[in-house]
C-alpha cells in the first residue's frame, strides 16, 4: 500500500498540476476570444470597404457622370451633322 505521506504529496502535485492546466486553459481561451475578435474586426473593415467600392462603382457607372468626365478631362465634345461626312469605299479596299 501506499505510505500516507507518499500519498499526500501525490494529492497535492496532482492537484498543483490541475491548476496549472486550468490556468493554461484559460490562457488559450483568451487568446482564441482576442484573435476572433481581430478577424470580425478586420471582417467589418473588409465589408465597410466592399460597401464603399460597390458605391463608387455605380457612382462611376451613371451615365451623367461618364458625360462629365469625357466633357471636362478628355475634352470631348459631341458631333455635329456637319462634322459626319460619308466615306465612299472603292472596291479596292474592301478586300477579305
């Protein structure tokens, strides 16, 4: 059998490592909580930019907006009839 004083040493480190691993549980568990809190952080962050990328595209689709650009950066203008002339094309160019 064993003696009682072999045994109380044996209770208490078994109970000393107990804690120990409790501890050490609990110290995973708070690491795992704070990296998925970064990851909905950066989830939120990636939406809040999906949003806002999706917004300027139909921003930058309109019509109006399209109008604009080509008028005040490419400084084009729209056609007039008199500046659309019909070119004839001779049987010459028109080879496949």
């Amino acid at each position: 059998m064993i003696k009682k004083p072999s045994f109380i040493s044996f209770f208490i480190a078994v109970h000393i490592i107990l804690i120990f691993l409790q501890v050490h549980k609990h110290t995973l568990f708070i690491k795992h909580n704070y990296t998925q809190q970064m990851y909905e952080k950066k989830i939120n962050a990636l939406q809040d930019k999906k949003q806002q990328l999706t917004q300027e595209l139909y921003a930058l689709k309109d019509r109006e907006a399209i109008k604009k650009f080509a008028h005040d950066t490419l400084q084009m203008r729209p056609y007039t009839l008199r500046q659309i002339t019909k070119l004839s094309l001779n049987n010459h160019d028109t080879k496949l």
